[in-house]
C-alpha cells in the first residue's frame, strides 16, 4: 500500500464473462477479500449494448472498440452476464487495483488476478477476466452507471427524490 494516508474510497469491480465462464468467481472474491474492504453492493447483469458503450465511452473511435464491447457482453464466450460490485474501505481503488494486476495479463503480476487467470487472444483482445475502476471520478461515474442509488446498503453520493407517471415495473407473478 502506499504512503498516502488513508481514504475512504468506493470502487466498482466486473467480473468479466469469461472470469465468470471459467469458474473464477470465487476465486477472485477470495483475492479481493484480501484487501479487507466492504462490499456494499453486487448484482448479476446482462450488460446491453448501451451499457457497455457507455461503459468504454472513452475507447470510442479505437480499432478494438467492437471486440471490446462483444467481450463485456459475453458475446465472444457464450456467457452473457458478468458480476458486478461496488467495494468500499480505505484507499479501496489502489487495493483492489493492486490485487487486479496490470491491463495486459502478460505484464501483471503473475500472482495478480489478470496475471493469473487473464490471456491475450490471437487478435490481440486483453481477455483480463476483471475490471476495476481507475481513479475516483471514474469509480463514480461507473458506480452510477452500473447501480442505481438504492442497490447500494449505504449512501455514496448525493441523491434526490423524483416522483415519475406511468412507469411500467415488472413484478414478480
């Protein structure tokens, strides 16, 4: 850990499909509870198109821009969900960054989580299992973009309150 005093932070983390194909789910929780944080919030989703392009807005125009948005999906593993989460606790972001390793699994630590269980496809696509968020105006904007304000057990950011006609809720039968 660094030199920096403590903050706390909230980070987003994925399991990426093919961390979730392979069966690394609870190999990669056991890994990041090593980091000693909370999790405040996790789900399963079947990420759309839009989520995932909002997602990787910032990759938008790259050649691998395609690949990278077929991949969050599950398209390219036949697994068409990832777990989602939101971790909480001091200095959360370097941790968990710490514990996920490099982007490019041959550059990460081999006992980091994208050194251990990440590859490179024959078309150059990082398949890193995992995401985490990179700082903390991108561990905001990708908390609000993957979890609404009451899928998380304790207040991160400010709220309102809004009162909307005609919304159709599924309910269960």
């Amino acid at each position: 850990m660094s030199k920096i005093k403590d903050k706390v932070q909230a980070t987003l983390v994925i399991i990426k499909p093919d961390g979730l194909k392979k069966s690394l789910t609870g190999n990669i929780l056991t890994k990041l509870s090593e980091a000693r944080l909370t999790i405040i919030a996790a789900r399963m989703v079947k990420v759309p198109r839009e989520l995932a392009e909002e997602h990787y807005k910032q990759l938008k125009g790259k050649p691998f821009f395609e690949n990278l948005i077929l991949y969050i999906q599950g398209k390219r593993h036949n697994c068409e969900r990832v777990m989602a989460l939101v971790y909480e606790g001091s200095n959360a972001i370097e941790q968990v960054r710490t514990i996920v390793g490099a982007t490019n699994p041959e550059e990460a630590d081999p006992i980091s989580v994208r050194g251990a269980y990440g590859r490179i496809t024959t078309q150059g696509l990082y398949e890193n299992v995992i995401h985490a968020s990179s700082d903390e105006k991108e561990a905001e904007r990708e908390i609000k973009l993957w979890f609404k304000p009451e899928e998380i057990v304790i207040p991160l950011y400010p709220t309102l309150t809004l009162t909307k006609k005609n919304i159709h809720v599924l309910e269960w039968a």
